[in-house]
C-alpha cells in the first residue's frame, strides 16, 4: 500500500485532504481511511479524457474504503450518510463514493485472500492511519476453509447466473430482445466468474466474454467450445452476444434477432451446466 499521493495533482490531493478531515470529523471510530481505484492507480479518467459519443462510461470517482474498529459504526448508515452529503456541499471535481469495514472483517478477508480487499491493499494509496492495527497478510488456508470460500462463491456468482438467465427469458417472452440480450451477457459473464472464483479466488474486473472464456477454458478445456467459431455466422452470433454489455443498453443501432438469442440462449445455458458440474467437482476435490 502506498502512502503517498505524488502522482496525483495538487487540487486532487488538497480534495482528499478535506475528504479525509469530513470523515474524521464526522466519526470517532476511524481507523485508517484508504483511496483504492483508479486515483490510487493513477489511471482515472477526468470528463475532458472521454470521447462525447460514447456509448458507456464516466469520468472516475474517488474510491474510498473507511476502516473502523467496531463493526456498529462501519453499519451505521446514519454516519456514512452525513458523510456522504457533507463531501457533496465540498464543490469537489468528481464524485466521492465511500465503503465503510469494520477491521476484524477487513482482515478476516485479507487472510482468506478474498480479491476484492487483496486488490484494495495492493493497489492503494493510505490516507489516514491511527496505528491501532496493522493489515493482515494471507495465511494459507486449511482445506475446508477452501471448501468453505469456493462453495460461498459458488453459491452466490451461480444463483447471481440464473438469475440473469431467468431475466434474459422473460424479457424474450415480452418481445424485447435487446433486454434479453444484456440479461444473457451478464448471465454468461456471471457463469465465468463463478468458476473463476471457484478455482483461483480472483474476479477478473472484466466484461470481454471472449477473453473470460479464454481465462476459463484454461482451468477446464471442456468450456473452450461453448461458443463454435468455426462459421461466420456462429462468429456474429457470439460477437452479438459479447457486444450486447454495452450496445443492448446504449446502441440504438443494435439489434439482435429472436433466432439469434433462441441459439445463443442455448449456448448460455449449456454453460451454466457445465459450471455447475465442473464447480461441484472442483468443490468437493477441496476436502483434505
């Protein structure tokens, strides 16, 4: 974790310092205040840096994980949300979006090596820091812990799977394909990501279905013809598909037939099985 904040312009450092102040000021229970994303990256974008005909996308927020020592205040929406109003009468250049863990929870995820927070403490710039704690390193984790985590993600980026799928479907039955299509991406998506987490504990901060496939298939090869390429017409089907993320919400100019999402809702569906199958598998060979 990085403590200084150099790479960034001096207005961007002066806004955090004033964020930074609101926070403490607003709450006694502050252990260590975090930018994580893009500003603690150094790759945000500013509204100047996007193209106007864009079909998604806006300039970055500041991204800020507040550490407590006691889960009550990381909970009470009541502080976070004085907080939140507070930085918005500030006049600031962007947006502030605020998280707020307790640090037992914090640390109890940087333990199990959960990507979210390991990413976090990778990545991220410490602007404020009372001492009282220090972050956790990854341990290695005893077998049914893997069971545990693999089976937690299963069940949640699974269901999360289905659902999407279930949503594709009643948005084909209205008619509205392009509804159906977005549901059908983020169901695909969601499928990869489940097997991903299941298997290496990482989500990729990713939309590509083709490069999420290719990510996937490296850990079980019977994924890697989910989508056949081997025509020009199952090529366009799978790039309706992969574009529909973006172009079924934002692109007046997309369109994708009833025989289009009839083959390729076959496909997802296929997919979801076979995730299912190859997790439960993949979960049950974790027992020590």
């Amino acid at each position: 974790m990085k403590k200084s904040l150099d790479h960034l312009p001096k207005q961007k450092r002066d806004e955090l310092d004033r964020i930074t102040s609101i926070i403490r000021a607003l709450c006694n229970d502050v252990e260590m205040i975090i930018l994580f994303g893009s500003y603690a990256r150094g790759d945000w974008k500013e509204e100047a840096d996007l193209k106007p005909e864009r079909k998604s996308g806006h300039k970055s927020d500041y991204d800020i994980l507040t550490v407590t020592e006691n889960k009550s205040t990381a909970v009470d929406t009541g502080i976070w949300h004085e907080v939140t109003r507070e930085c918005d009468t500030l006049d600031l250049s962007t947006h502030v979006r605020i998280i707020t863990h307790d640090i037992q929870y914090l640390n109890t995820q940087l333990a199990e090596g959960q990507y979210f927070f390991t990413d976090i403490k990778k990545e991220s710039c410490l602007l404020f820091d009372s001492g009282n704690f220090k972050l956790a390193r990854k341990r290695e984790l005893k077998p049914e812990e893997k069971k545990r985590i693999a089976q937690d993600y299963f069940t949640h980026w699974h269901r999360k799977a289905e659902s999407f799928f279930i949503d594709s479907k009643n948005a084909y039955d209205r008619k509205d394909y392009e509804k159906s299509a977005f549901e059908l991406h983020q169901a695909a998506e969601c499928a990869y990501k489940t097997l991903l987490l299941v298997f290496t504990g990482y989500n990729p901060n990713e939309h590509c279905l083709g490069m999420l496939g290719e990510i996937a298939a490296e850990q079980d090869v019977s994924l890697a013809d989910i989508f056949p390429k081997d025509t020009e017409a199952k090529q366009e089907r799978f790039e309706l598909l992969d574009y529909a993320y973006i172009g079924a919400r934002y692109d007046p100019d997309y369109k994708i037939t009833r025989e289009d999402l009839e083959y390729l809702s076959e496909r997802v569906k296929l997919l979801l099985e076979l995730t299912e199958e190859i997790c439960k598998a993949k979960i049950e060979s974790l027992v020590g």
